[in-house]
C-alpha cells in the first residue's frame, strides 16, 4: 500500500506532455517563462508532498485551471496565470529562505531550576501526590515538563486555556490527551481515573497552565489524587497558589490546600541559569552578557533573551557579519518594543 502511493505520489509530477505553442495570445517569452515555471512547480510539489489539488489551493487557483495551465492545454492568456504564478513561487522562496535563515533557539538544557522541577515532577509520580509548580513567565516551566514527560513512563503532559477551565472543558481536554473514549459527559471523570489507574501506578498528569483553571477544576484534579491514586502537578504562575492565601477561611481551599505534598515557588531565574542560557548563544563579550543578564531578569526570563538573541542574530546577518555586537542585540531589544510590557 505504501509503495502504491508512493508511486501515485511520483506520476503527479510527471512533465507535461504537451507544451503551449507560441503564437495568437501566447508569446514565445510566456511560453518559455511557463517552462521555466513547470519546473519549479514540480520542484516544489515534490519537496513538500503537496498534490496538484493542494498548489492550486496555495496559488489560489481554480482546479480546473490549475490543471489546464499544468498540462499545457490552457487556451487563454498565458501572461496573467504565469505572472500569478510567478508571485506565488517567489513568495514561497522567500518566505523559506527567511525561515532557514531565523536562527533557532537552544535545545533543552538542565539547568538548576530545571532540576527543580523535575525533582517535583518527580516526587508527584513516586509518591504519588499532589504538587503545584508556580514560577515566573519564561523561565523554561513548560519545555521542563515536555522534557520529563518524554523521557518518563506513565506521564501524561497537557494544556488548559481559558477556553478549558472549567471541569468540563478540562475533563475533554484530558480525555484526548489520555485516549479516552467516553461520550457520556456524567461518565467522563470515573473514565479518566479508571484510565489512569489502570496505567498501573506511577502515573503523573501534569496540567500546565493551571492558572486558568477555575476552583472547581481545582479540586476535580484533587479528587483525581485520592480516589485514584495518581500524581498531579499543577504548573503554572503564582496566580493559581494565591487563591489559598486569598481566602485562608474558605474551608474548601483549606481542604485543597492540605492536600498539597510539595510547592515549587521562584519569581525570579537563578543567575547561573541566565549565564547557560546567554552562554547556549555563544555571546562571550562582557558588555553583551550584562546587557542580556539585564534582559533576562525582565518578566519573561530565558524567553526574552532567545527572542533578543534570535533577532539580533538577524540583524548581524543583515549586515553580512556573522559576529553579534552588543550595538546589534540593544537595537533588536529596542525594536521588540516590550520593555513597557516586562
């Protein structure tokens, strides 16, 4: 089956047998621009596995003139379909080219705060428990919690939304993310537990975003930990802890909050996480280090260095220099324009 539609792949490229014949409404240069155009339609169709039906999608193109205009056999004018073609192709180099060039930002790295929090996550699988993770934005809570759930048994990583935050919505939400198949709304939550009891102990759900959530989510996933016997981490900003702080009456948020084994708490990324960080860009110059540790201390942490860095890197290319100044990253900060918002 594989190899028929590799095939079938390969012959929707083929070259056209048939190629417009100058003359009447078609010029010899829009013949020889279609031939040109051909090529690099096939080239493109090939690289990215797109059938004849997606480019003229992407061109916005009408199929049976796409096809027509393919094949060779388009009767009308040949100069307004190349010329729209044309604008297609060069926009879709372009825009890969830019992409190529963007550079990427660094791969996981272990640093102290990420050992944190894997030591958490850690701790909430063993137990099991019940554990909340608030740190500052950008200070690597979600790749963390990616990292651990790719490299550990039974854990189970997913997002909430403001669009997902109450029992319901999470509970669909978990639901996909743990292959259950339950379309009885009332039956939904004893299916996500039974799911994740019979993963057969050491299962971890951790529920990123958590801030979100609303109290009744909350205590859904509490019950989740003493009924099922499961980890939880909620991971998110301080928001989601300071609702127990708010009410410290409120006998529910009494009841949730003695059921918390463990709290990771940091508004602010260790220095020597800020130095690994600028250290994984290779920036060794003094100026530029303080200036980016300077960045890094803003709201957003290690996010507002990478997206300094990678824009900074840009403007250097720009410049045909492949050394980054520290007159190249203080204009990229300047452009981004988010020192109000930090």
């Amino acid at each position: 089956m594989n190899m028929h539609n590799s095939t079938s792949q390969l012959k929707t490229w083929d070259r056209p047998s048939r190629t417009p014949e100058a003359g009447g409404n078609k010029s010899r240069a829009d013949v020889d621009l279609w031939l040109n155009l051909i090529d690099r339609i096939i080239a493109v169709g090939k690289t990215y596995g797109w059938t004849k039906a997606e480019v003229a999608r992407r061109i916005d193109m009408p199929d049976g003139t796409f096809s027509q205009y393919y094949s060779g056999k388009y009767e009308g004018r040949l100069d307004s379909l190349n010329e729209k073609v044309a604008q297609w192709l060069d926009a879709l180099q372009e825009t890969a080219g830019i992409a190529a060039a963007i550079p990427q930002s660094p791969s996981y790295m272990p640093l102290r705060g990420s050992i944190e929090i894997i030591e958490t996550l850690t701790w909430a699988q063993v137990a099991p428990d019940f554990v909340m993770i608030t740190l500052g934005a950008g200070m690597g809570k979600t790749a963390t919690c990616r990292q651990f759930a790719r490299t550990r048994p039974l854990v189970f990583h997913t997002t909430v939304t403001e669009s997902t935050k109450t029992v319901h919505g999470m509970l669909v939400e978990l639901a996909e993310q743990l292959e259950v198949r339950e379309h009885n709304p009332a039956r939904l939550a004893r299916a996500i537990g039974m799911r994740l009891r019979r993963s057969g102990g050491g299962t971890l759900l951790i529920v990123d975003e958590g801030q979100h959530l609303d109290d009744a989510a909350l205590n859904q996933l509490r019950y989740f930990v003493d009924v099922y016997e499961c980890g939880v981490a909620i991971v998110g900003n301080s928001e989601v802890y300071s609702r127990f702080t708010k009410h410290r009456s409120d006998r529910s948020y009494a009841q949730l909050k003695s059921r918390i084994g463990k709290r990771l708490h940091r508004t602010q990324p260790y220095d020597e996480d800020l130095a690994t960080c600028i250290a994984a860009w290779n920036v060794s110059d003094p100026a530029c280090i303080k200036f980016l540790t300077g960045v890094g201390m803003k709201g957003g942490a290690f996010r507002q260095i990478d997206k300094t860095m990678r824009m900074a890197i840009m403007a250097a290319i720009g410049e045909g220099s492949s050394v980054v100044e520290l007159r190249h990253i203080q204009s990229a900060w300047k452009m981004r324009d988010v020192e109000d918002m930090a």
